[in-house]
C-alpha cells in the first residue's frame, strides 16, 4: 500500500515541478545553448584535427627521409609528440583547446603545456558542462527551493502533512518527485546532444555516447546535490522573496564563482613557475655548461692539436679522443640531471598544484561537476598530466640518443686571440626514422571513468549530505511551525 | 465483547502554550459520538484550528490527550489519521492537478482501502453537488465552496469514520452556503461523525446536533443534541462569547 502511495506523491511532485514556468523556461534555454555548445566544441575538434594531421604528415615526411638527421639542438617536426585529440573534447573543453606538440630533445626547449595547469577546467568556455553546471544548476537550486516553500506558501504541505503519511515519506516523496524531473531535464539535454551528433554524422561514436552518458549521470549527481541545497536554503528561509534572492545567491556563488576561485587559490598558494621561465633556466643553464665544456675542451684540444694546420690530424689522436670523451662523458654526467632535475621539479610542482585544485574542487559541488566532467571527456587535469609524462619520457628517450650520446662534439679551440669552432666527430648521425616513436598516453574511456571517480564520489557525498541536512531542516521547520 | 470506543472523537484537558506565553488552549474536554454533529464556535484566534490540529495529530499538546477511535493521537498520529479525513482551514489542493485530479490524489494518499477508479471520484464528486464542468477543471479561479466539496468527496472515498472540518463555511454565502450545508448533511445521513470548527453560528445551528462554544482558549459553553433543537445558536454565541470566561455552564 505504501508503495503505492509513495507512488503517488512521487508523480504529483514530478508535475508540479515539470509542469512549473521555471522548469520549462530554463530547460528550454539549456536545450538552445546545446547546439550552440556542440557547434562550437565541432569547430574547435575540426580545426584541431586539422593541425594534428597536418602536423602527423610533417612528421611523417621528415621521418621518412633518408637524410633527415636531427641534431636536437632544435626543434624538428620529426621529433614532435603530437597528442591524439578526444573527440569528447567536443562536449568539454579544456587542454584541446590548444595543442603541444613540439619537442626539442636538448633539454633547450620543452613541450609548451596547452595552458595554465589551474585554468583548463576554467575556461568559462560554452560546453556541455558549462550548460549543466550553470543553467541546470540554477533550475536544480531553484527546483529545491520551491519544493519546500511552494508547497508551504499554499497550503499543500499543510494538507499533506494532515494525511496519514510521515514525514519523511512526504519528503521522500518530494525529493524522489523533484530527482525525477531533474533527471528529466538532464536526460533531454543528453538526448539533444545525442540527437545533434547523429545528424552531423560524423562525430558520433559509441565512446562518444557513452562519455555524454557519463556526463548526463554525473550532471544529474551534481544537481541533485544543488536541489538539496536549494531544499536546505528553502527549510531556512521563511519568506518566498528571501528565498529566491538566497538561490540566486548561491547560484552564482556555486556555479559561477568557486571554480574561477579554485583555479586562482591555488595559483596563489601552490604558485607553479611558468615553462617558458623554466625553459629559460634550462637554456641559460645549458648554455653555460656548453660554453665552458666546449671552452674547456678547446684547451685540452689546442694543446694536444698543435697549431691549426695540424688540427686535421687530430682526429687519429686516441690520447685526445680519450680526454674529448672523458669530458664529455663528465659533461653529459653533471649537466643532464641539473636540466631534467629543473623540469621534474616544474612537473612536480604543477602536479602539486593539480592536486590542490581537486583538494579544493571537492568543496562544492559545481567545481567537483567541472572536475569530473573534464576528466570525463579526457581533456582535464589528470589527462594532461599522463600526456606531459608521456611527452617528457619521450623527450629523455630522445635526450638519451640525441644530447647525451651526440654525432660531434663542438668545441670552441683558442686561435690567435679567438677562440674558433672545431666539430669532434664521433660517430655518423641518426636518421630521424631511427628515433623512437612518440607514444601517446592511454586517455581511453575506461581511465577517464577512473580519473573522475573521486569527483563523482566527492559529489555523491555533497548529494547525501545536502538531502541528510534538508531533512533534518524540514523537520526542523515543521516543528517551528507547531 | 465489543471494545469499540463509545466516542470516536475525545479531548481531555487539552492544552496548547505556544512560546511567548500566550494560552492558545487551556483545559479543553470534548467528547463526540458516533453520528453525531459536533461544532466549535469560535472567533477568530479563539483556538478553533489550535484543538482540531492537536485532535489530527499535526500539533503536540503541551498538557491533555487527543484520542481519536480510542488512538491518542500525540502517539500515534499516523494511525488516527487513518481514521479521519481532516479538511483544513486553507484547504489546499495541489495546483497542477485538476478538481477529479486532487480528489483521487488525496483519497488514494489517505487511505488503504483498494484503488478509486475515476469514475468513483466522479460519483463521490456529483454527490457532494460538484458540478460536471468543474469535474476536470484547474483549480485557478475555481470558488472555495467547490474546493471544500472536492475535500468532502475525499471524505466520501476514504470512507473515514470521522471526517474533521476546519471553518468549512468561511468565505462561503448564499447559494453555495445551501450547498455546502447539503454537502455536509451528505456524511451525516451516511453516519460519519463530523466535528467542525467554525466562526459562523448560522452555519453551524443549520448542521449541529451539539454546539460548543470557545473564547480565548477555553470551552465556556456546550449544547447537546435536544438543547440546541430549535434554539437559536448564534443567540447562544452572542451570549457567551461577549462573556468573561468565568464558568462552564453544565
């Protein structure tokens, strides 16, 4: 019996809520923003895509060539780490927005990050999340709100409360009722989108579908932990006015505001030196060693060499081959760790900072949404992370071929007052197509889940407690009212 | 042997102090059989909606017992609620639903009895004088006599034993009065116990087979069954209520 009155109240709150001007309004503006959305983030992949291929046939022609030997002293297009773009970075967008590709295996210069670690799930950009986040969101708050004060303002909670029903069933029943309609709403918007790809006939992919699946499910986690706020806010406002100014407020406290906070809070206290500052220590760094090694050496060669007309013989010298080796290979042993020690602490300190953020995402449940939703379509945090890691492996694989173990050594042999540039060779170069290939990071459907499972459960936890607290408000609202 | 309670509807010393120290009710005892008509007159802030929520259950007495069907209902209150259809002062209806919409939403949330079909909730509605036009219609703009009888027919469907009214007459003149009157006499001539509180003693003497009177909290009158026959209430109400509580006439 029960069950069927449950029933009941759970489809009398869902009309009420469906059938409310606010529901329609605001679903029917997130419904005109999706192919807005859509639009845009199709653009972007295409333009994109466009620049990997051509980047990829760049790269491929320079690998392919016989004659292609890179030096590492510069960036070459066969040496370019070129990430495989998601095509969910359709529905969020984030680190695709931009594309590193280029890498310099000298240690010169690095892969450029596509952009600040703390603004790639901030970037206010017209996306899928930024629809559900901000226009479900308000719909989510303000649903909640009037689902106390609606039903207290005309009576209806009275006339309900004077059934034989408890409490907690009427607010069950309005909670499930309002959840529903919630989930009516995300569900059209995902259905909207689904629609949308499948017409343009191009993008829409079973991966594909099943990310704006986890979207729509971890959109619904995040309004129903706003609908809860909404309900707490309407147990502890007595006035309808008050209410909805106290809505709004949190709306854009929530929505709007936190994630753009996050983003510079922890700027401010995890701070991350920037990669061209970095870069720029490396190159400096680099720049004095060589010098003074190719100085140093230069010495060692002037003496050994004899005057420049002698210096063609030198190459058969073993004594000085042995010392120019030596010196290298101290060269290479004192240099090498000083630049990568300079990028893994520049790595370490924007993963700190990445950790920060999430640490902080988990405050409120629109910056856990965008955490999510980002990890999700492959273009946050945790992606790029695994993408930088890939891209730094790369380039010490490269280092390892191309810096540390190079076809000449250039050394700078003191010549009547000057100093002038002898090349020691070594050994004969490496074709480009002899280089390792880069190999991206796995960014597949299955570990983007993984990456926004803390923030789901991060939003699941808001869920609860927000719902646990409203109850305990409506209860406690109730009691006030006898 | 049979336990069935003597009177469906008791108070006893009911009591309610709301914070700030004012007496809402003090010491009230009431005692409604079965079949009967009871009225409490009152004016307004005299108490009335104070004794019939703590009578439903909704609000907890600070002194006294309500029992309704021998249940006290501070300790029960789902389960005497049950038992009775409580028609509030407000008489709220849920706003996207339609008249028929309301009346089968609120007979199938009330009571276990089994399913009303539509046209169930059409009868009971066509019984308690509900035009066919306003059968489907919004609630918007639809008079208050009509919203009281779509709460009558709830009474009819859930088929209580006890059906509480909260100023059902208020707002309420003219015809619809006749009507509202014809709607309540409905219960009677099917035996429901029918406790109403009201500020209208007209409207009261025309259904009540026993008048209670209530000033400031507190009962100062009462009438039963062959006293109020043919007596005039609203003189009965006028004499009191202009009184000082000073004593409860037996």
């Amino acid at each position: 019996m029960m069950s069927g009155v449950f029933a009941r109240l759970v489809r009398r709150e869902t009309a009420a809520h469906t059938l409310s001007g606010r529901f329609i309004v605001l679903v029917l503006l997130a419904l005109a923003l999706v192919p807005v959305a859509l639009y845009q983030g199709t653009q972007t992949y295409a333009a994109q895509s466009e620049a990997v291929q051509r980047l990829r046939d760049q790269r491929e022609a320079e690998r392919s060539k016989a004659s292609a030997n890179p030096t590492g002293l510069q960036k070459e297009p066969g040496l370019r780490a070129i990430r495989t773009l998601v095509s969910s970075s359709i529905l969020v967008r984030g680190m695709e927005t931009d594309l590193a590709w280029d890498v310099a295996p000298a240690g010169i210069e690095s892969v450029q990050p596509p952009l600040d670690a703390t603004s790639r799930s901030a970037t206010g950009a017209l996306d899928l999340e930024f629809v559900i986040r901000v226009v479900l969101g308000l719909l989510a708050l303000t649903l909640g709100g009037d689902l106390l004060a609606r039903d207290r303002d005309s009576g209806t909670l009275h006339s309900l409360r004077c059934q034989p029903l408890s409490d907690s069933l009427i607010f069950a029943g309005k909670v499930v009722g309002g959840c529903i309609a919630l989930g009516l709403a995300v569900l059209l918007v995902a259905m909207t989108s689904l629609l949308l790809l499948k017409l343009t006939g191009q993008f829409l992919t079973p991966e594909l579908g099943t990310a704006i699946a986890a979207l729509g499910a971890t959109g619904f986690l995040y309004m129903t932990a706003m609908y809860g706020l909404g309900v707490l806010a309407a147990t502890l406002m007595r006035s309808y006015a008050a209410l909805n100014a106290a809505a709004i407020s949190l709306w854009v406290i929530v929505a709007l505001v936190t994630t753009p906070i996050i983003a510079s809070l922890a700027t401010l206290v995890q701070p991350v030196r920037s990669r061209i500052a970095v870069e720029r220590d490396a190159a400096a760094a680099f720049d004095l060693h060589s010098r003074d090694l190719s100085d140093r050496l230069g010495d060692v060669f002037g003496q050994a060499a004899g005057p420049p007309t002698a210096w063609s013989q030198a190459d058969s010298n073993l004594d000085l081959r042995h010392e120019i080796e030596s010196g290298w290979r101290e060269h290479v042993r004192t240099t090498r760790p000083s630049l990568r020690a300079l990028h893994t602490a520049a790595s370490a300190s924007e993963a700190a900072q990445d950790r920060f953020a999430s640490r902080l995402a988990l405050l409120t449940p629109a910056s856990a949404f965008t955490e999510a939703a980002s990890a999700i379509a492959g273009t946050g945090d945790a992606a790029f992370r695994r993408w930088d890691t890939a891209a730094r492996d790369y380039q010490s694989a490269l280092e390892d071929q191309l810096f540390d173990d190079p076809p000449r050594i250039r050394i700078r042999v003191p010549e009547s007052g000057r100093r002038a540039l002898v090349a020691f060779n070594r050994h004969s170069a490496l074709p480009s197509r002899d280089l390792p290939d880069f190999t991206g990071a796995k960014n597949d459907l299955p570990q983007r889940l993984r990456d926004a499972a803390p923030f789901v459960a991060g939003l699941t936890l808001f869920t609860i407690l927000a719902i646990g607290l409203s109850f305990l408000g409506f209860r406690r609202s109730l009691a006030t009212r006898n | 042997m049979n336990n069935a309670p003597t009177h469906l509807i008791e108070a006893h010393a009911l009591s309610q102090w709301p914070t700030g120290g004012r007496i809402a009710v003090e010491g009230f005892d009431l005692s409604v059989s079965e079949g009967e008509i009871c009225a409490v007159v009152g004016e307004a802030g005299a108490g009335k909606t104070a004794i019939l929520e703590m009578l439903i259950g909704v609000a907890r007495p600070s002194r006294g017992r309500a029992l309704v069907l021998g249940i006290d209902t501070a300790v029960n209150p789902i389960g005497a609620r049950r038992h009775l259809t409580y028609v509030s002062q407000q008489a709220a209806l849920c706003e996207p639903l339609t008249l028929l919409g309301n009346v089968a939403f609120f007979a199938a949330v009330g009571s276990p009895g089994p399913q009303r079909t539509a046209v169930d909730c059409e009868n009971a509605m066509r019984t308690v004088g509900i035009a066919e036009r306003d059968l489907r219609s919004p609630l918007a703009g639809l008079p208050r006599h009509r919203v009281i009888a779509a709460w009558l027919a709830v009474a009819l469907l859930r088929d209580t034993p006890v059906v509480i009214l909260d100023d059902p007459s208020r707002g309420v003149s003219g015809q619809d009065s006749l009507q509202l009157i014809e709607s309540v006499g409905e219960l009677r001539r099917r035996g429901k116990t029918v406790l109403m509180a009201t500020g209208d003693a007209l409207f009261a003497g025309q259904l009540a087979n026993r008048i209670v009177i209530l000033k400031a909290g507190r009962k100062i009158a009462e009438r039963r069954g062959s006293e109020v026959f043919g007596m005039s209430v609203a003189k009965l109400y006028l004499d009191y209520a202009g009184r000082v509580p000073t004593r409860v006439p037996s």
